[in-house]
C-alpha cells in the first residue's frame, strides 16, 4: 500500500503510534500480572480452610469422591486402646511410678486429666535434681509385659523422663522471654469444661443440670443431617462429616465422668457420630513446631462442639462432645475417614480437600438420627505412597518410610502408623507453644488455597497415573526451602528451628520492652 | 473482592487489546510473513510469559520468596529458549521491512 506524500511529514504515524503503545500496554500488563500475582499469594482468604464462612457447609462436592469398599480394611482380630498403649496417657502411669514426681504436689497425669473431662493438658516442668527412671519390673501389669514386648518404648519412655523433660524445662526457662508471646496466644486458647459425669447422665442434662426435653421429630434423617452439618458449619465448623458409631474406635478405658476406670461397654446412645474439623491460624501453623500452639484450633473446635453438644440437647435428643480441651471416649482419625471428611495420610492424621492436614477435629456422638456420608478418595493414598514429606521432615523419625500399609495391622486394621511414642519425645523437646505439627503443615495438601495450589491438588485428583503427583512432589522438594529434620532439634544436634520464620505478631522485640535472646542466632531476628 | 476482580480484567482486557493491535503493528514495520499458527505459537508464548510471571510472583507473595525467584530465573530460562525459537522462526521468512 503506498502512503500520502503528507503522511511522511507526520512527527509520529499511527503505525508508530500502536508500535510503541502496544510495547507500553505489554510492559503494564507484565507489571499487572505481577502484581495481581503478589496479591494472589499473599491473600489472606486463601488461607486453607478459611476461604469463608458461608452458607455452604463444605466447600468441596464430595459426591463425586466417594470410594467403594470400607473406610480401613480389617487384617487381624480388631481390638481397642488400652490406656498404657498411648503414650500420653501411659505419662501418668510412668509419673505414678517416679519417686521424683510422687513427691509433687498435683502431680500430672494425663490419664486422669483426659478421664476426668479435662482433655489434653501440658505435662508440668519437672522437679528439680535428677531424674531415675524406674527400672522396667517396676512397673505392673499389663504395662509390664507390654514393656518387655516393646523394650524400644521402655527406652524412649526412660530417655524422655531422665533427659528431655529435664532439659526442656532448664530450656524453657533460658529462652522465656523470648517465647512469651506465643506462650500467651497458645495459653489463652487453653479453656476448659470439664464432663463429671457418665454419659447416661451428662449426655441428657442441659444447662445447669436440666433434663432435656422430647425429641423434636425432624422431616427425615437427609433433613436431621442437613441442618445438623449447616448449624455446625456456622458454628465454627470448616468442614462436617456424619457417621455411624464403631465400637473397635473407642478407648476401652476410663470412660469419661464415669468413677470406674476400666473397660466399659459403649452407650446404647451412641449411634452417630458427627465428625468436623478446623484448621490451625494460618501464620502460626507455618512457624511450627517452637512458634506455634495447638490449642487455637483445638479451642475453636471444642467450643464449636459445645455449642453443637447444646444445640443437638436442646433439640430432645442426648450428645456428649469429644474435643481436645474436654477429653475424647473414641479415637478421631478413622472417624474422620468413615465419614468422609478425608483420607489417612502417611503421617497418621487425617487430610481433607479443603485443609489438607492443617486442622483439629471434634466430634459429637447421639442418637439422633441422620442421613450418613460415604468415605472418601480423592488420591491420598497413593500419593503418600511416594511422597515422604513428612517423614523427610520428621525431627523424631516417627513417620514410617515403608514404601505403603498393606503390612502393617494395628489393632486389626491396615492403616499408616507413626511411633507415637518417639513422636511424643520431640514434642518435649520443642519450646514456644510446645508440641509438634511439622507434618500437618508441610503436607503438600495444606498448602494454601490460591488458584496455584488449587489447580495442582485438582489436577492430582484427576490423575490416575500419579505422573501429576510425582511431578508435584518433585518441585515441592527441589524449589521450595525447609529445615533438615535435624534442624528442629534442640542443640547441640539442632537449632530449634521452624518451619517457616515467625509472623511479626509473635516476635516478642516488635512489641514487647524486654531483653529476648533467640535461641538461633543466626537465623532468627 | 468482586468488583476488583471485574476492574481488572477490564484492565487487563484493554491491554490485551493495546498488545494485540502493537503487535500487529510490530509485524508489518519488521515485513514478517505472519499467518494463523504463527498469530498462534506468538499468543501461547506471549501467554507463557504472563502465566509464568504470575506464578513466580504468586509464590513470593505466599512468602517463599526463594522459591519465587527460583521459579523466576527457570521462566527467563525457558521462554529466551522458546523466544529465540519463535524469533527464529518469524525472522527466517520476511519481506522487505515496511518504513
């Protein structure tokens, strides 16, 4: 095309025009995709299990999800919990068995805090001077023969007691200061209710020792289950699950408000259980394990469960809550995954859709009748089969690495297991809020909710040749920085580092006149 | 939240528009013989860079900010590959540019 003789003459064509200003539009929308990618990531309602609190009870369509078969399959003969078998309760037998902690006053016991309707309580510092684990005969049956099938236990148990305990708390008081902000946010979440009596009687009083009332018919049991999953949901509740009662996941021991402290025969009126779970504080939950505390989200859904408790009561009908600040009767995970809530991770907790493993369950058991849900696949098992993430960063080792579950049978059930015992060493080992949740939080599916990690758990999903999953793994391991496992130790074997570095608002110099010696030098602020 | 979100993708919309007319704008002042699957391997390489760019910066906002920049430099890697490609490609057969 030829041009006009006075075009020439022009100081800028239109071509030249659209030249530079397509070059202009280009570098701000380079700046705009930046920027919009910068608000994306660092947006705080992608906070995984936090996106909102809406009228949708779930946020994830499980119908599309459900799996065929049973929630675990059974290996062997099925059999319940004894108290010594958990190693937060045996801490009370052990203590009984101490010369040392006889000698305290309101001496701790895990067992009787947890009977007793108390729920999860810290173990106090222990006395001053040496510790003396008493020798393996000391102790009775049936923790006797259950040592001496288990002499690692023994020693890990004697290793805890005579050294970490003691250091912990020689520890503790070292760096106080520098702790005593997220002391302060995991000890205000610490409140508690306790249950006084056995559930024939507690599960059908309200208020102020009040019976309740008839139950108040509903529609049908979709109906009981709609809004039972709405009103639980909007109190407080990221994600609801309905199931019913299976006698083998229940404690065969102190029974809670009951005065006999042996096994028990589970309550006719427990017939559902109502499963739901809330996640941890975001910020706090990535500086695990010596920045952060359990008990925000072990507060949010105990409270969460005693107004669902109430609210379930004031409907006619009997429920007791099992929460971590009021105590449990039944043992969490497998109900979560017979409910549909999730699936059961390498590291032995429970991962949903919407919070990976990021969150604290409750549960309420009734009579009242509801609609049911299904157990769920959305791939979890096989991708825990390869990625090793959280066994990688196990400062306990308590994760297995065993390449799946097939051989593993406990108490008759094939399912991951951890080394709770060992697991329950480092949480003493940990400073800040106390307690461990590294493997909650590295778990690649509690990464946050952006359109990122979003789009790559769907593409998981989708994936039946775990080519996605493999590749996720791969880039979470080679891009993204964390800790050796070491590193969580305390000295000389590790730094007490975190997962990630502290938010502003636990960094105790930000806020607070006092002298706070970090104890990481080199890495912290 | 919405209603930013409609903000900017009309922005965003309108300078899409603005990079779509330069560079129609670019190919005849450089005489490059475009037709559809050239217009095409442009677009998806263009498209890369914006979608690899707002990845790497989602990332640092989520505060791995190593990560970002890791995600960063293997985005400068990979599209200065394909770029040099496409140039390639585009530049081999041209008349003569236009004035």
């Amino acid at each position: 095309m030829k041009e006009k003789p006075d075009k020439k003459e022009q100081p800028c064509s239109r071509r030249e025009f659209f030249k530079v200003g397509g070059a202009v539009a280009a570098g701000l929308q380079l700046g705009a995709v930046a920027g919009a990618g910068l608000a994306a990531g660092k947006d705080p309602s992608t906070h995984s299990g936090w996106q909102h609190l809406g009228d949708n009870t779930q946020f994830v369509d499980r119908s599309k999800l459900i799996r065929k078969g049973p929630a675990f399959h059974i290996v062997g003969e099925p059999t319940r919990t004894l108290r010594h078998e958990s190693a937060f309760e045996r801490q009370g037998i052990i203590m009984k068995n101490m010369q040392q902690y006889k000698d305290m006053i309101n001496s701790f016991d895990a067992g009787e805090e947890r009977i007793e309707g108390r729920g999860n309580m810290e173990a106090p510092d222990p006395p001053q001077g040496p510790m003396k684990y008493p020798p393996m005969d000391a102790f009775e049956e049936p923790m006797l023969s259950w040592y001496k099938d288990r002499p690692d236990l023994y020693e890990a148990d004697k290793v805890r007691m005579e050294e970490i305990m003691p250091r912990r708390a020689r520890d503790s008081e070292t760096y106080k200061e520098y702790y005593t902000l997220i002391n302060a946010w995991s000890g205000s979440w610490s409140t508690r209710e306790p249950i006084t009596e056995p559930p024939e009687v507690s599960d059908f009083k309200i208020g102020q020792g009040r019976k309740i009332g008839d139950p108040m018919p509903f529609k049908s049991p979709a109906h009981a289950s709609r809004l039972i999953k709405k009103v639980a949901h909007h109190f407080g509740a990221t994600m609801v699950g309905i199931t019913t009662i299976e006698p083998d996941w229940h404690y065969d021991f102190g029974l809670r408000g009951s005065r006999d402290k042996g096994s028990y025969k589970i309550p006719e009126h427990w017939k559902y259980v109502i499963a739901f779970g809330i996640p941890h504080q975001w910020e706090q939950a990535n500086s695990n394990p010596n920045m952060a505390s359990s008990f925000d989200a072990y507060s949010r859904s105990t409270i969460a469960a005693r107004r669902l408790e109430t609210f379930i009561k004031s409907l006619g009908y009997p429920a007791r809550r099992h929460s971590p600040m009021d105590g449990y009767d039944l043992i969490g995970v497998p109900y979560l995954v017979k409910a549909g809530l999730g699936e059961q991770g390498r590291h032995g907790i429970a991962i949903t859709p919407e919070t990976g493993a990021n969150f604290r369950s409750a549960y309420i058991t009734t009579n009242l009748e509801m609609e049911i849900d299904q157990p769920i696949d959305f791939g979890v098992e096989k991708f825990c089969e390869h990625c090793q993430i959280c066994a990688d960063l196990c400062p306990s080792g308590s994760i297995s690495r065993a390449p799946n579950n097939h051989e593993m049978n406990h108490r008759g059930y094939r399912h991951w297991e951890i080394n709770q015992t060992t697991c329950y060493n480092f949480w003493m080992q940990s400073l800040g809020g106390m307690g461990c949740r590294i493997c909650l939080i590295a778990c690649p599916y509690s990464r946050k909710a952006n359109w990122l990690h979003t789009m790559a758990r769907k593409a998981d999903t989708a994936d039946p040749t775990l080519a996605v999953a493999k590749s996720l793994t791969y880039l979470q391991k080679s891009i993204f920085d964390a800790p050796e496992a070491q590193d969580f130790l305390p000295p000389p074997d590790g730094e007490y580092a975190n997962f990630r570095e502290p938010p502003e608002w636990l960094d105790v110099q930000n806020y607070l006149d006092i002298e706070a010696r970090p104890p990481r030098k080199d890495r912290m602020p | 939240m919405i209603t930013n979100l409609v903000i900017f993708a009309f922005l965003v919309g309108l300078l899409t528009g603005a990079v779509l007319v330069g560079a129609h704008s670019w190919a005849r002042s450089l005489g490059l013989l475009m037709n559809w699957w050239k217009w095409l391997l442009s677009s998806f390489w263009y498209f890369l860079l914006l979608f690899l760019l707002f990845t790497a910066f989602t990332i640092i906002g989520e505060g791995e900010v190593a990560a970002g920049l890791k995600t960063l430099g293997f985005s400068v890697v990979l599209l200065v590959i394909l770029g040099a490609g496409l140039a390639r490609l585009l530049l081999t057969d041209r008349r003569r540019p236009e004035s």
